[in-house]
C-alpha cells in the first residue's frame, strides 16, 4: 500500500470523503487543462463595426455589458434572499 493511502486510512470517513473529492477535482483539473488549442472561429465577426468603433470602444462597452449584467445578476440573487 502506498504512502498516500496508508495516511488516508488513518482518517474518519468524513475527511476520507473529503480527501477523495479532491483528488477527483485535480483529476478534473488536469483534464480541463487539455482540451486543446482555443477556437477563433469569432474572428472578424465584428468586421462590419470597424468604421463605427475602435477596438478600445469595443473593449469599454463589452466592460459596461459585463458590469450591468453582474449588477444585474447580484440584484436578482439580493431579492430572492429576502
């Protein structure tokens, strides 16, 4: 028996449940990691939007989208709780 799993004999169940979430995470982890090369299939899809905005412009209204959807989001959370 290794080392490792003379150490996690040793502990209660609850924490040797713990133990083996964790070791499924990393192993999840390790296969997020290699999925492979990222996909560009996107690109140029703004192409039309060229003359009416900069790409600074774009990158400033994708924040403010993201922002008002995240205030958005934790107001609806806020109001459920109550």
């Amino acid at each position: 028996m290794s080392k490792i799993a003379e150490m996690v004999q040793e502990l209660p169940p609850d924490l040797q449940q713990e133990v083996e979430d964790y070791v499924q995470f990393l192993l999840e982890k390790k296969v997020r990691k290699h999925k492979g090369r990222m996909k560009l299939d996107w690109r140029g899809a703004l192409r039309d939007m060229k003359d009416e905005y900069t790409s600074v412009e774009l990158q400033h209204k994708a924040l403010d989208y993201l922002v008002s959807a995240t205030t958005l989001s934790l107001s609806s959370s806020i109001s459920a709780m109550r």
